[in-house]
C-alpha cells in the first residue's frame, strides 16, 4: 500500500489535511462554549441554523468507517454490503419519525433527562446510561483512529508509524472536541461534509463514466472483478449462506437501523434542535445528505469491485480500508483523485471522532460522575465534560494503538450490537411507553449489553477462524457474527419484563411523574 501516492500528491494531502485541521481549531476556539454545561451542550448549539443542524447530524451517522470498511464490503460481498446501506437508511428513518420531535421536547442536555422527564430515570439509571454510552462511543472511537492510522502511515510510505499516527491524530481530534462544544464541532462537521460529499460524487461519476452510463455493465464487471460471478448479486457473500446466513442478514438489518437511531453523538444534536419546525427541517436535510451519500458510496464500492477487484482479493481483508484509495488510483494514475479520497478518509475521521468524544465526554461527565456525586470539586458542569472528553479521547488512542491489528469488523460490531440492543429499546420505551419504569430500563441496559458481548465472544468473531481476534484458540458456541435478530429483541423484551414486574409500579404514576419533571423542565 506504499505506492498508493506519489511524493507531490502526499504533500498535497498533508498540506490540505494540515490546514483544515489549522481551520477548524480556530474555529472552534472562537465558537466554542463557556464553562457552563448548559452553553456547552444545547443552548450554544441553537446559534446554528434548523439545515446546518440536519447537515451535522447527518455527518455524526458517517464515520470513517463507513467510507472504508463498507466500501470494502461492498467491494468484496456485493450484495450484503448494501444491505448494510439499507440499514443504515432504515434507522435514520426511524430517528427522524420517531426521535428528533419527542426527544428534543422533553430532553434538557443528554437523552438521560428524557428518562427523568418520562418517570422511567433517576440515579442509579442514568448512570447506567452514561456507562453504556461509554461503551458504545469507545469502541467507535477506537475504529476511527485504527482506520485513519492505517491510512496515514500508508500515505507517508512508513507502515512502522502507525501507532505513532494514532497517536498524534488522537491528540488532534480531542483537542478540537475539548475546544469547541458541540457548536464548534458542529462547524467542523458542517466543513466535511461540504467536502467529503462533493468528492465522493465525484468518483461515482467517474465509476459511471467508465462503464459509459451503464449500471447493467458496472455491475456484470463487478461480478467479474470480485470472481464470485453471479452469487455477488446475491445475499450470503459476508453474511454466509443457510440458516447462519439468514440470522446473520435479518440481525444486520434490525441491528443496524436500531443502532443508528440511537447513536449518541446524533441524539445529542437532535436534543439541540430548535422546534418542531426546525425538527422537520432538520430532517429533510439529514435524509437528504445521506441518500446522496449512500448512493455515492455505493457506486463506489461497485466499480472498486469491477476494477481493483482482483488486488482486493490477493491483498486480504485487511486492505479493505484502502478500497476507496485504491479505486482513484485505477481511475485517476495523476493521483489528483487519491489524494482528494485521502483528505476525505482523513477529514471523516477528524470530524467523527470529535463528535463522539464529545459525546462520551459529556455521557461520562454529566451522567456518569454527575448522577454518582463523584464530579471533580470546584469543576463546572462544562468544565468536568471537558475533561472528561479529553481522559476519553487519551484512552481511546492509547486502546486504538494496541487494537491496530485486530479485524475492525469485530470491534464495529461490537458497538453496533450494544447501541441498538441496549439504548434503542430505552429510549422507544420511554418515550412512547407510559408503564416503562426505571426497573426496566436498568434490566434493558444491563442485560442486554452483557448479552450482546457474550453473543459475540462466543462467535467465529472472537475464536476459531483465521480472521477472528484469538485465532489459535477456539471457544465458540455458534456460528452467528450479526447477533442483532437475538440481541434487540431480548432487549425490549428485558425492558417489558423489568417494568411489569416492578414491585412499585403503581398505576398512573410514571405518566404523573413524567409530566412534572416536564413541567419543572420547562421552566429552566
């Protein structure tokens, strides 16, 4: 992967990526939020306008990983890798119809005061909220800087540099997050999708141009290139064929549009949106963006299959964070297209990683050392998030650096299968479940994370096959890698049982108790 650039264009990558990064630390200095939690997190926010808010939201659900690693899966399975697309579309749906207006309406800074609000809250809950919200935004976090690490040592044609990458890129991005709140990273996130959008439509033009036009012969040379002839138009390819097959294709359906309806870093804007009007402006504009988006990627990962198919295969799965790179080398040799796709892999990842750090720092800072009175003395509210987004961001590379060689298949699905499993069910409980008590949101959380990190240790993912994280070891009970058909039912099913069952659910009360936190709330 070292001829990926020539001399001139690796400069030209570093000197644009250098100044954007100049740009946005400026940016968010000058914007960014005061020491108070409440400027920090929503009312600072509101300065930016309802199609600015939906152009960010929009790049808090595009991670690095997204323009790589699905690319790639595209490229090398076909068929499953827009099912993944599909998914992803499917939630953002989801959170626009059933999230954005409520939540906005009932939350005060985190999805944690919804809970409050709706009488399904309270310490012990809103701890537990924080602390999984950790556990989702951490392995996200790892998966950005592990993609943007591979990428820059690439780029630089020094591979032993990686950790080294990670490291100072880590430093960068939470830098940028601590700075600049989440209008500030709003900025940053608004920059790279006024980039990132234009040049990815670009390559999937270019894709179109060479096959003149023709979706019906892109997608016969895909077949072709990827040698896997007719069955890459058809499920099984990543997720495997019978019954394993089926579990695998539903569960990455359901799990990927639970887990992207409740992304932490997207309720975070979506609680800062202005009204209801705004709301739906707000969504127009997010649905807008990603349609386009995913379009584009998905043109992409075609023509990655139809012209570097071949050297996919022989480089491993490993290269697949390369796909979109080595696409614009087969169309562009000038290496004008490389460097654009390397300033976008890089600018994605910046921006994702800013967004998420922030959002684990304020999960971490308000709700998990603020509900449990272990808040540092003297910090405000602000203050205490924003060291704890910048511990967040510390550990995560350091974490990212020893996780360099792990298959970051397994780590994204980790996350993905504990943020749809365990905070999508609490969050579409309490908002439209009246009888929804804090009995069950803590057996949701709980129990459904614990389930769905036992259902993937017990996976090929973990042990047992060449591309697992043990591979010399095997402990594995079943062949299932998309656990989200078990999970995410199990975790509506955990947060009915726990509220039916609670011993001091009194008839009416949730409702009463909701509607007068609502109304305190109100009057802050």
């Amino acid at each position: 992967m070292t001829t990926l650039l020539d001399p001139s264009s690796r400069s030209l990558v570093f000197a644009v990526f250098s100044v954007f990064v100049v740009v946005c630390l400026m940016l968010c200095v000058v914007t960014g939020a005061d020491e108070d939690d409440r400027a920090l997190v929503r009312s600072d926010s509101r300065r930016l306008r309802s199609w600015q808010q939906g152009i960010a939201m929009g790049g808090d659900t595009t991670t690095v990983a997204t323009v790589t690693v699905l690319v790639g899966m595209v490229a090398t399975s076909g068929f499953d890798g827009l099912g993944v697309m599909l998914g992803s579309l499917i939630g953002v749906l989801l959170l626009l119809v059933l999230i954005v207006e409520p939540l906005r309406g009932h939350a005060s800074l985190t999805a944690a005061d919804m809970l409050d609000a709706r009488g399904s809250g309270g310490p012990a809950v809103r701890v537990s909220w924080g602390v999984v919200t950790l556990l989702v935004c951490f392995p996200l976090l790892v998966v950005q800087l592990v993609v943007v690490g591979n990428v820059a040592a690439a780029l630089l044609g020094q591979p032993g540099m990686r950790g080294g990458c990670i490291v100072v890129i880590g430093c960068v991005m939470t830098a940028l997050a601590v700075s600049g709140g989440i209008r500030g990273t709003g900025v940053v996130m608004i920059a790279k999708s006024a980039i990132a959008l234009p040049v990815l439509l670009v390559a999937a033009v270019l894709v179109l141009d060479r096959f003149g036009w023709d979706p019906g012969r892109l997608l016969d040379a895909a077949a072709g290139g990827s040698m896997r002839g007719e069955a890459y138009l058809r499920p099984g390819g990543y997720t495997g064929e019978g019954w394993v097959g089926a579990v695998n294709r539903i569960g990455q359906t359901l799990g990927m549009s639970m887990a992207t309806l409740a992304m932490p870093a997207v309720l975070m804007r979506a609680i800062s949106t202005k009204s209801p009007r705004g709301a739906r402006t707000v969504g127009r504009w997010m649905l807008g963006e990603l349609t386009l988006l995913y379009g584009a990627l998905a043109v992409v990962g075609v023509g990655a299959a139809a012209l570097v198919g071949e050297v996919l295969r022989e480089a491993g799965p490993g290269a697949q964070v390369f796909t979109p790179l080595m696409l614009g080398r087969a169309l562009d040799s000038g290496g004008i297209l490389v460097a654009a796709l390397a300033c976008v892999l890089f600018l994605t990842a910046l921006a994702a990683v800013v967004d998420v750090t922030l959002a684990a720092g304020i999960a971490l800072g308000r709700d998990v050392l603020g509900a449990s009175g272990r808040r540092p003395p003297g910090k405000g509210g602000g203050a205490a998030s924003r060291w704890s987004a910048a511990s967040t961001g510390a550990v995560s590379a350091v974490v990212a650096v020893v996780a360099a060689d792990w298959n970051l298949v397994v780590v994204s699905t980790l996350w993905l299968a504990v943020c749809g499993a365990a905070l999508a069910p609490v969050l579409l409980y309490a908002l439209y479940w009246p009888g929804f008590t804090a009995r069950g949101a803590l057996w949701c959380l709980w129990g459904a994370t614990v389930l769905s990190v036992a259902a993937l240790a017990l996976s090929p993912y973990m042990s047992g096959t060449p591309g697992s994280i043990f591979p010399e070891h095997d402990f594995r009970v079943w062949d299932v890698t998309i656990p989200g058909l078990v999970t995410v039912p199990a975790g509506f099913l955990l947060g009915w049982l726990g509220s039916v069952t609670d011993p001091r659910r009194a008839a009416g009360g949730a409702g009463l108790r909701g509607s007068s936190h609502h109304r305190e709330m109100d009057t802050v």
